[in-house]
C-alpha cells in the first residue's frame, strides 16, 4: 500500500471512524495531467461513517477535506468522495 493511501486512511478514520473505508489510487490514469505533474494524486474513496447521519453531501465532503487538512493542497490533487452513512448502504 502507498505512502499517500496509509496517510489519507490514517487522517479519515482518526476524523470520521468510518465502518468501511475503500480507498484507490488513480494517479496512474491521470498521467500527463497537470495535476500528475506536480505531484498531487488522484484518488477514489468510498466512506461510510455515523459521522454523516443528518449531514447533507456538501457537508460531507467538507467533512472529508477537513480530515485531510493541508494533504488536499499537497499530496492530493483530486479526490472523488463517496460518502454515506450505514443505514444508507442498507436501504
């Protein structure tokens, strides 16, 4: 597992306690890209956390920066968020 990956799964789950935490580094899809250039990478996380009961979806990725902190403005070029809370997945 990456560096990057370990770093955004540490920060989420001290953050968000998540019950699933799926994360997937796109980066080498983006090759060529601004972004890829300057070091940032292109990630995929799918979260499911209490932490989002009664939040709406901006909220919740507000949440999910917020837990990342200044790795959006370094290590993370592009995030795609998928968050839900437990009850959401059963329904």
């Amino acid at each position: 597992m990456s560096e990057r990956i370990d770093m955004i799964r540490e920060k989420l789950t001290a953050a968000l306690s998540p019950d699933q935490l799926d994360i997937i580094d796109e980066s080498h899809l983006h090759a060529g890209h601004p972004g890829a250039r300057g070091g940032g990478g292109h990630f995929n996380v799918t979260i499911v956390s209490n932490a989002f009961e009664g939040e709406s979806l901006l909220a919740r990725h507000r949440m999910v920066y917020d837990a990342l902190g200044d790795a959006m403005k370094t290590e993370i070029h592009a995030l795609s968020i998928k968050a839900n809370t437990p009850d959401e997945l059963q329904n």
